[in-house]
C-alpha cells in the first residue's frame, strides 16, 4: 500500500478508542469535487482507491472528478487504474500464476537483471481447495483416503507450491484439507477494513482484492470489493501493477419483505441469478439495497454474492452494516476489528443507514422475498431456474430436445452385478458441495435437518446414487458433529469426502464401473443434483449430461428419491418401514428449527480455534519436501514445466506481427464458456494430452485431471478447445475438440490440426457468437489459445474476465459490428482472414478486415477492436502482461 502525492488533500486522521489511523477522507473529497454521498457504496470504495493512490500519473484528479459526473448520468466512459488491497488464488489457477513467477525470475535473471525484483508487493494467499477429487465416498475413512490419493497424484505441485512460499515474500499457503478459498476468506483472511503500517503510521482502508477464481464475489457478501480475474492479471496486481477498468454501471437490486417458510438462501439466489441474466449486467456491478436486508443473514447474502459470475455481473456487493458486525464477531474477528470497521465505516459514508436517502444507480430491479420459492437450476446453465414442481418436465423436454431421445422417457437397463436397474433421469450423483452453500450454516443445518427426519421414518439413499459432503470449512464439521447431524447424514452416505471445490468442478471422481458401464453403453441420460453454482454440460462428470443446482437440503431430497422424474412437491420421496408414502413436506425442517439448531451449534470459539494455525497444515503438508533458492531448478515433472512465454525475449518490445491470411480454427456458436475453451476435467487416454502422459511413461490411473497439471502448458495447451460437448461448426454434428484442418481437408484434434499450422507458419483466428468466455475466469483459456497460435477471436460479445485474459496473453479481441455475425456472412471454415492495421491499434478503434472464400471472392467488413484501455494496448504491444511487467521492473 504506496499512498499517492494526495493532491486534493483529503489525508485524515481516526480515532477509534486509543488508537489512531490514517484515512483518504470521501467528506473530505466531497468538499472539492462535488457531492458524492450518494454514489453507490461500491463505487466509493473505488473512489477511495484513487483518493489515496492519486499521483498525478496513473490517477489524476481529473479521474477522480469523474465520480462526481457518474452521479449526474448514471455511468461513465473514464478509464481508471485501480489498486486491490491483496490477491486471492485456488491452487488450480494459483499454480500456473506461480509458476509464471518463477519463469519471469528466470527471464529477469537472463536479461541481467536481478530475479528477486520479480516478488508480490501485494499480500496474497493461496488455499489450495481444488485438488481432492471424490474417488471414495460413503464409509467413514472417505476424507483420510481421498487426501492421502491427493497427495500422491499432486507431490510434484505441492513440492512446488511449497517452495513458493518459501522463496517468495509476502505470499502464504493454506495447506489441503482446510477449505475452500471463498469459505476462509469470508472466514478469517477478509476484514472488511484493512490496515497497513508505512513510514511510522497504520493507514485504514477498504479491505478489497482481485482473484483468481471468479467466486472472489462471494466476499462482497462482507461488504468486500472484490471480483475473479485471470491469473495473467493476478499476477499484474501483485507486482503493483493497476488492473485498468472503466468506472462501472451499477444495477440496484431492491430488495423488499423476507423469505418464506420453506424457501432457502439456494431458492433466492437462483431466483436473482435468473432475474439478473434477463436484466443483463455482464461487466457490471449490481448492489444490493433495501428494506429486504435487514432479513437476510450475512451468510444469505454472501451466497448471492457467490453467484455474481453466474448472474454475469462483475461483482455483486452489500454495503456494511449490524449485520456485517455480528458476522466478524461470530467468526472470531477482534473487537479492535469490529470497532475501526463501524468507525470507519461510519466517517466515510460507507454504513448503511435505512432511514437516510437510497444511493443512485445506473437502472434498479425489484425482488419481494416473499415470492421466492423452491428451485433448482438445470440441466446445463446456472441462469436457468425451474420451480420444484416443473423439475420433471424440465428434464423431459431436455431428453427430447437436447438429447434427442424422444419417447425413451420410461428406458430402463439392468446393471452388471446389481439387482437394480438403471434409467433415465436418475440422479447417479448428489453432492453437497462448493463454496455458495458450504458457507451458510443455515442450509447445511437444514440437509442435516432434513437426513435425521428421513432416518427416522426409515428413509434411505437409491443404491445408484454416489453421494458426498465437500463441506467450504472445518468449522462446518464441527457444527455438524455438535449438533449430532453429522451422524445422520454419515447415516443416508453423505460421509465428509474432502474440504474443497470437489462436484461442482468435475472433480466428482468416477461413477462405480457398473454404472458408468450401464450409462455408456445404453446411452442414458442420467442426473446429477449438486448444491454447486455451476452445472455447464460437461463439467460435473463425463457421464452425466443433465446437471442441476439446488439446496443442500433438496440434494438429500434427491438421493432418497433417485430420479428427476419424481416431483418432490406432489410425488412420495419414497417408503417409510411401514411401507406408507413419505413426502418432501413430511421431512422438510421449519424455519425455526433450523434457527434454533444454527444458533446452538455454532460459534465464535469454532472459527478461532480451527484458524489458529490455518497455514501449518497436516503431517502430509508438513513432510512435503519443497526445497529453497530463489529461482526454481525446473525437475522434470508432468505437473509442473517452464512455459515458453519468454524465450528470445529482449528488453524493448518487436514490432506487433500482422495477421494475414489466418486460417479459421474453429467457428463456434453463441455462450462458449470457459470450460469449454479451457482444458478441465478428466484426461481421456486417447486425447492429444492423454498421449502426450502416456509419452512420458504416466499411467492412465495417473492422469490426474487437468486441472492439477494447469502447471504444464504441454498438457494445458493439448486439452485446450478438447471439452466433450464443445461444438465446432466447421463439422456437422460432431462434438468434442476437433476440426477440420483446410489444407488437407482431414477432421483431427483442435490441437493436431493447430502443430500443422503452426509447422507451416500459418496464423489462426477463432469465429464466434455471443457471450464469448463466459463462466470461470480460468487464464487457460486464454493461455491455451496463443499457445495454439491463434492471434485474434473475432466473435459477437465477449465475457469481462476472458476479454481481459486474452490481450494479457497478446490475443486481440475483435467484435462484429453492424449486426453482422459469421452466419451471416456466410462463413464455412474454409476461408482466410486478414485484419489490417493490427501495429496501428487504437482502444476501441473500429478497424478492417478481409474475408477471401474458397472460391477466390472476398470482402471486407468493419470489426471493433475491443482493447478497451491505454493499459491493455501496451500490454497487447508488449505480447502481453507479463512480458510488460519484466520490461518495467528490468527498466527499474
């Protein structure tokens, strides 16, 4: 924290009890640029950001003025440069962001300069959450057996991790099997406010951070400014550098009443999810304000801030009041802590106040909470909400339509070694799993809740279901042990399998053999019903085609009932020992049990004493041998290799490349995510990164998902465009990773066809629809594609985090402009692409490109280059972010 040249003059001093704190004053700013009491409280935490970093360079006071006119329009065209407090990673994303670090120390070395330049100026903490996969479930060692599995298959990237935070300063590891990353970020690392000794005083600011996991959002829960960003940037951050972005538009989400009986904090934020998507807020902020908040329990709106990737916004944010304050309190933060966060919440017009005027927005939306009522979300996007009592239609039209199996609705198969059958619509996974409900006692009590009260009748998990609890925390455990539920839910198989990020990422581990045989071999469409916030087709396992959110309570529903064709509002769950029908409301907890189990369950003295020595780790972490020196000696290793992003590289930037006469990668269609750009998942034996393991004497049952290998780009840059269910339309009806290579006219890999490219010196461009890159902000995405060679995407509308990632690793994004999209001018694949003027760009420039058909006949179309700041075109002429970086430190 480097505070500016304080030009305005609105450095202050706060006194909270005996002690003292300096303070960017907003009072103090109001006086010289105009009333901004009523700015969104999200954008005054920005304003603060600039107010103490002003220097006349990066932040003018003309960039602070600008806050004053967003309040007369309601949005703003003015690029500012913003500074996070700290940086959040997942081990997925966080390896490859370290392992960056260590080849830019590599690179600094081989320029002659010093490789310790190369450190985080900004704190940052990794929690490894995203390795333990579920290959054992439903016994009582299941948790001791999947970790020690976790660290045979990820040693070489723990040994990595390890000496990271060995070798670089300002840089801390929470060790497996503590939680997720959202979880002990809400838990202990955030504080709302932040404090930082420089020159002798202790400055109090905003607490705010970037991370490299889109689910960053959660912690606005907390009144946290925070959001996803890829690693590229992450990394950016933590070398000091700005991360640029336009003053946002802010949506106001009114809220108003509070929620019913039997409606759930899972049941509200899928209803706000699917309202927000209709509204549209891709690459904006939404707060949330109203008289609804004083009914909403922090750890309520922490799971609807959870969910702001799935909504589309950048982040989705609840100002500080009471709430705020018990929550620190209950989860052991200091009174000291509780006292300068009112205070300083207090003196800068960041308290939320129910009788003083309600903040301006951009545009504002309504939700009466007492219409909320009981949902899922399915079968393949989280935006999509289906009531409860629709959820067997929903399915059924998904068989018809979306998996061409029209009139099979009532198919069932006998399964090898079984005395059971198979069909399909049955859930063959319920998972209570990710940070979104982990996070909130009130849902997991009421899974618990619910398994005690179908214990009792008799009740029992279908045997095809495979079950798992992934709690977000240790002191979920505990509560769960003290109120006796854990019991109950060990009772119907919902044994503790790991702490961390298991379903909802695809590391869901193996279905048992006959049932993936009988699913693969028959063709089933068959279920998952997970408490995750993303269901993408594809991500929770490759023998599961329709995925649905829900609460954890109606996950337990689900296990019992076995099948997404029973409607759990009219239909028995199933039969109690009597053999009488047993319905959902008959088992359902009240609101007041669940209430009364939270509130003697659960407390302070959990949260202090399992964050203790939250960075120790277990005997395992403890006995990992990570070694020391301040670069990495680079071993030979499938997980972890030194990317080539800096060799040659010289310390002035070459002249940008044109791009001329590209051939087309692939041509995709609307809303392709990031999981189906970037490598995750299994490893399938026959896919170009299966060979290249098998190359390197890695046995099948060694794979690994690619996640953990996000540390080798030979591995990442293979599985790249290589998702099951993507779609390349230069094929007809295949899907998968493949295209057609033109030359030859032969269908192979996306990655096969991209060596022979590359072999003949030939550029690439992808074509795409809407929404390109939505989901995870996963840097892989964009990584994975310059490996390939591809030098431009050229779509209708591009995803915030992607859009970024892809001029971080020297990728210009290009938009269509004039309502043109690729079908409309008739593409096919076959044509070549040349983009004129790329060594002349300008941000948001239109610019021209050349379309030339097989048959010889071109044209040309106008298309808008969407590098949106100064900063990203310097990155973009630099080759990237990081390339940038080394060169300003190098220059030092």
């Amino acid at each position: 924290m480097i505070p500016g040249r304080d030009t305005l003059k609105t450095k202050r001093e706060l006194k909270v009890g005996a002690r003292s704190y300096a303070i960017y004053s907003l009072k103090a700013a109001e006086e010289k640029i105009g009333d901004v009491a009523r700015l969104p409280y999200s954008l005054k935490v920005l304003l603060e950001n600039l107010l103490r970093f002003e220097d006349s360079r990066s932040v003018t006071t003309d960039d602070i003025a600008a806050f004053g006119d967003w309040l007369k329009k309601g949005r703003s065209d003015r690029e500012i440069a913003y500074r996070p407090a700290r940086v959040l990673m997942q081990d997925f994303t966080g390896v490859p962001a370290v392992v960056d670090l260590a080849a830019m120390r590599d690179a600094m070395k081989s320029l002659g300069h010093d490789p310790e330049k190369i450190n985080p100026l900004a704190p940052v903490d990794l929690v490894i959450d995203h390795s333990v996969m579920v290959d054992y479930f439903r016994t009582p060692d299941a948790f001791r057996r999947n970790v020690e599995r976790e660290y045979e298959r990820n040693r070489e990237r723990y040994q990595f991790l390890k000496w990271g935070q060995g070798a670089f300063d300002n840089f801390r590891v929470v060790p497996p099997g503590t939680g997720i990353c959202h979880q002990v970020n809400l838990e202990y690392l955030a504080q709302t406010v932040w404090t930082a000794e420089r020159e002798g005083e202790t400055y109090a600011y905003p607490d705010t951070l970037v991370g490299t996991d889109s689910h960053t959002t959660m912690v606005n829960g907390l009144s946290v400014l925070g959001w996803g960003v890829g690693g590229i940037e992450a990394e950016a951050a933590m070398l000091g550098q700005p991360i640029s972005m336009l003053i946002p538009e802010v949506i106001g989400f009114r809220l108003v009443g509070k929620l019913p009986e039997g409606s759930t904090a899972t049941d509200l934020v899928l209803t706000v999810t699917e309202m927000l998507r209709k509204k549209g807020v891709v690459g904006k902020f939404v707060e949330f304000f109203g008289p609804g908040l004083d009914h909403l329990a922090l750890e309520d709106q922490a799971t609807i801030a959870n969910m702001a990737p799935e909504y589309g916004a950048t982040c989705g944010f609840f100002p500080i009041d009471e709430e705020t304050l018990r929550y620190l309190r209950a989860t052991g933060r200091s009174e000291e802590r509780v006292a300068l966060v009112e205070a300083y919440a207090k003196e800068q017009g960041l308290w939320r106040d129910s009788s003083g005027p309600e903040p301006v927005y951009t545009d504002t939306l309504e939700l009466d909470l007492s219409t909320v009522t009981a949902s899922l979300a399915g079968p393949k996007r989280p935006q999509d909400r289906v009531l409860l009592q629709k959820a067997p239609q929903s399915f059924a039209q998904a068989l018809d339509k979306e998996y061409g199996l029209a009139g099979q609705k009532d198919k069932r198969v006998p399964v090898r070694g079984e005395d059971f059958d198979l069909g399909h619509g049955d859930v063959v996974i319920a998972a209570i799993t990710s940070c979104t409900n982990t996070s909130n006692p009130s849902v997991m009590i009421a899974a618990g809740l619910l398994a005690r009260n179908a214990r009792k009748r008799g009740l029992a998990v279908k045997p095809w279901v495979k079950t798992s609890l992934a709690p977000g925390s240790q002191v979920v455990t505990d509560y769960l042990a003290k109120s006796g539920l854990q019991d109950d839910l060990d009772a119907l198989g919902f044994n503790l399998v790991g702490y961390g990020c298991t379903t909802c990422i695809g590391n869901s581990g193996p279905l048992p053999g006959p049932i993936s045989e009988a699913v693969n071999e028959n063709n089933l469409a068959v279920c998952s019903v997970l408490s995750g916030n993303r269901n993408f087709e594809g991500r929770v396992s490759p023998d599961v085609r329709a995925n649905y959110l829900a609460s954890p309570p109606l996950v337990v529903a689900y296990a019992i009932a076995g099948s997404l064709n029973i409607d759990l509002t009219n239909d028995p769950v199933g039969k109690d020992d009597q053999g009488e029908d047993v319905y959902l409301k008959d088992i359902w907890p009240s609101n007041q049990e669940i209430a009364e189990a939270v509130r003697e369950s659960v407390n302070a003295e959990m949260f202090a004493k399992r964050y203790a020595d939250v960075f120790k780790g277990d005997e395992l972490w403890r006995g990992v041998d990570a070694g020391d020196g301040q670069t990495y000696n680079w071993p030979p290793s499938t997980y972890v290799a030194k990317p080539p992003y800096f060799e040659g590289m010289t310390l002035e930037p070459a002249p940008v490349q044109p791009i001329e006469n590209a051939r087309i990668l692939a041509l995709f269609g609307d809303s392709i995510t990031t999981d189906h750009i970037s490598p995750a998942g299994s490893i399938k034996e026959d896919s170009p990164a299966g060979k290249y393991l098998k190359d390197h004497q890695t046995p099948v049952s060694e794979f690994n998902s690619y996640g953990s290998r996000r540390g080798n780009h030979e591995v990442m840059m293979r599985g790249t465009f290589a998702n099951i269910r993507i779609k390349n339309l230069m094929l007809d009806g295949v899907e998968g990773g493949y295209t057609r290579h033109v030359p030859s006219g032969e269908q192979m890999a996306i990655y096969d066809a991209a060596m022979k490219y590359k072999a003949a010196g030939t550029p690439l461009v992808v074509i795409a629809g809407k929404e390109y890159g939505t989901g995870s902000s996963r840097d892989w995405a964009a990584k994975g594609t310059i490996l390939l060679g591809v030098r431009a995407v050229i779509a209708e509308s591009f995803e915030r985090i992607h859009r970024s990632n892809l001029i971080g690793m020297g990728v210009l994004p290009l938009e269509f402009t004039k309502g043109q999209n690729w079908k409309a001018l008739g593409l096919k694949g076959d044509e070549e692409i040349t983009v004129h003027g790329v060594d002349s760009l300008e941000p948001r420039q239109t610019a021209k490109a050349t379309i030339r058909f097989a048959d010889g006949q071109a044209t040309e179309i106008e298309v808008r280059v969407r590098i949106d700041t100064a900063d990203e075109l310097d990155y973009f002429r630099h080759g990237g972010i990081l390339q940038y970086v080394i060169r300003k430190l190098a220059a030092a």
